[in-house]
C-alpha cells in the first residue's frame, strides 16, 4: 500500500497540484488510491480466463474462498499480479495527466 500511496504523490506532484492544504490533499490521494485498487481489481479479474473467474466468484460467494485467498488463487491460476498492477497504473498515470489518447480524439479517429 506504501508503493501506491508514493505512486498517488508522484502523480500529484506531476501535475502541479501537491500543495493542496492537508484535508484536500488526503481526501484527493484517498479516491484516487481507491480508484487505482478497483481498476487492478478489475484488471486481475478481466485477465483470468473465464472459468477461473466464476469459479472464483462461485468461492468467494460460497465461502470455499476467502478475500484474503484472492490474490494466492489468481497467482495459482497463471497471473503475473505485479505486471497487472503495474499496467494499470501506468495506464492510470497517463489518464490522470492527459497523456493519452481518447478515441476520436486525434485525426485519423483513434
């Protein structure tokens, strides 16, 4: 969590806004730590192929898998979690400072 919460200052710095007051500032690196989490959540889980991934949710729901397993299973289950989660945060870096395209956005209809 330390390494995200660096990552979630580093992002602030770089986009100019690390001298928010305490409040702000805390509030702001508490959504986007949120945010971050849910989209590696989201990630890990979209990489699983399909049938780990409703035998997963069929554990979670039944009890056969704890929250705290989740990571282990996915690990067992062939996913490289560091790259995963250092995808999504570099996709994460360049929508939070604009550094990427937005389809459409560019001439030929990217």
């Amino acid at each position: 969590m330390e390494k995200v919460r660096e990552f979630i200052d580093s992002l602030l710095e770089q986009k100019g806004i690390a001298d928010l007051d305490e409040e702000a500032r805390e509030r702001v690196i508490g959504n986007m730590t949120e945010t971050l989490l849910d989209k590696i959540d989201e990630a890990a889980i979209n990489a699983l192929p399909e049938d780990k991934a409703v035998e997963l949710a069929s554990g979670l729901e039944n009890g056969s898998i704890k929250r705290e397993d989740v990571a282990n299973y996915m690990k067992d289950a062939g996913l490289d979690l560091e790259k995963i989660s250092f995808d999504t945060m570099m996709i994460f870096r360049d929508l939070y400072l604009g550094d990427m395209l937005v389809p459409g956005d560019d001439e030929e209809g990217f």
